[in-house]
C-alpha cells in the first residue's frame, strides 16, 4: 500500500514539462520517491526523457569508459571524451587512456557519411590524420560499433529499436535492482527468445535522474557472458567551433 502513494504522489509531480522543471523535481524528491517513479514508469518514456535532456544540451560533451568483446576477445577498458551534435551528427572521440591513448577522431555527417578522419597517439601519430571507411574492417579493430553509433542519442534510439522489437515477442522483462554504489537506479531487461535475434539477451541499465540518462549499461550473451560495459560521466553542455567538427581541418 505504501508503494502505491508513493507512486501516486510521484506521479502527480512527475518529471515536468521542461528540462529545468525535471531538475528541480529530482532535486526536491526523496530516493523512495524517486525510485517508485522508476519502477512504475514505462522504458520508453524513460527514454524519452532522456532524449529531452540530451536535446536540451544542444552540442554536449561527456567521458566515457568501455569495454567490449570482439571476436571473442574482451577488449582492455577505454577511456574518452566525446563531444557530439545531434543534428547534423558530428562527433570528436579523444581517447584519453587505455590502448589507444592519444587517438583522435572526428566524424562529420554533413561532411561524409561513408568515412571518418583519425589521427593516432604515440608512434603513430608521425603518420597524420587519415581518412578511413567508417565500415572497413580497420574501423572495427577494437570495436563493434561504428563511428555513426557515438553519442547519447544514438544510444537512446538502439535501446528504443530493441524495445520496440521485442514488442511482438511479448516485450521485455524487467526487474528492478534498486540503487547502485554510484547512486545510479539499475533495471535488467531480458530479452524475449533467450535473446534470439537481439544484440543482446540482457542489459543493465543504469539511469543517473540528476543528469536525465543511462550513465551504465553492461550488455551480457544467454550464458552470462559480459559481452560490452559502457560508463557515462561529466555530462555537460559545450560550446565549440564548428570547426571542432570538420575533418578537413588539421588537429
């Protein structure tokens, strides 16, 4: 019974209209309100307001952490910077450690849609930027994503896409697992099939409300077998150059 107020009262100041309303809210709320506003809303509209943070940010910047398996093998951690624009896409990945530290990248839409422009660290780097495919196989080394895929809201629309297919399959499972040490609130959705067709069988979503997205998500095969980890922190809105975004540009 007491679930049920608390989730009635959280509901009737749910996340409001506007980005800064949602921040007041969050900010006003309790944990055991906010956590039965989480366990009582849809996964869409949760990331619907993830989506309405993000577009409020216009051009954002934020670290990332990750770690994934490919062909087989799970991948040494990275750490990046990424700054991003939703419309047209364009991203700057610098890696700040791990393998491939000193890496920049930078992928224009409106500049190509087929390539994106690298420079490397270390030894490398004598070589200068080079145009790469964003499909080769070279793009793909230390990774199962392409270029085109960086950015909040690409992540948001690939958790949609697999949501929205698992609809005719009976949807997701979803069970609550309650506040992490990070203070993030984290659900495991199971796909329908044991996974058949999905990308993944489960993923752990991790959703921080004072930023207004998923900042941890770990993606795991039918056997349990952790197959790509994803940290999100320093979200923030930034100014930079248009230039920032060209690939033609020296850096």
């Amino acid at each position: 019974m007491l679930l049920l107020v608390l989730a009635a009262s959280v509901v009737a100041s749910a996340p409001p209209r506007t980005e800064a309303e949602r921040q007041a809210w969050v900010a006003r709320s309790s944990r055991e309100e906010l956590a039965a506003f989480l366990r009582t809303t849809p996964p869409d509209v949760l990331l619907a307001l993830s989506e309405r943070a993000i577009t409020t940010l216009g051009t954002y910047t934020y670290v990332m952490a990750k770690r994934e398996r490919v062909r087989g093998t799970l991948l040494d951690e990275q750490v990046i910077r990424v700054t991003a624009r939703e419309k047209p896409f364009a991203t700057r990945l610098d890696y700040l450690s791990g393998p491939n530290h000193g890496r920049i990248v930078i992928y224009n839409s409106a500049a190509s849609v087929d390539q994106f422009r690298v420079r490397e660290g270390g030894l490398l780097n004598a070589a200068g930027p080079l145009w790469v495919p964003v499909d080769s196989f070279m793009a793909k080394v230390d990774s199962n994503h392409t270029v085109k895929e960086a950015g909040l809201g690409n992540l948001i629309a690939r958790l949609r896409r697999e949501m929205q297919r698992a609809v005719p399959l009976g949807g997701l499972r979803i069970t609550n697992e309650g506040w992490n040490d990070a203070g993030q609130f984290c659900q495991l959705h199971v796909m329908p099939s044991g996974g058949k067709g999905f990308d993944y069988a489960q993923t752990r979503v991790c959703v921080d409300l004072g930023a207004g997205i998923p900042a941890r998500m770990e993606s795991y095969d039918s056997e349990g077998t952790l197959l790509e980890r994803y940290a999100f922190s320093e979200l923030k809105g930034a100014k930079v150059p248009d230039s920032a975004f060209d690939p033609s540009q020296p850096f």
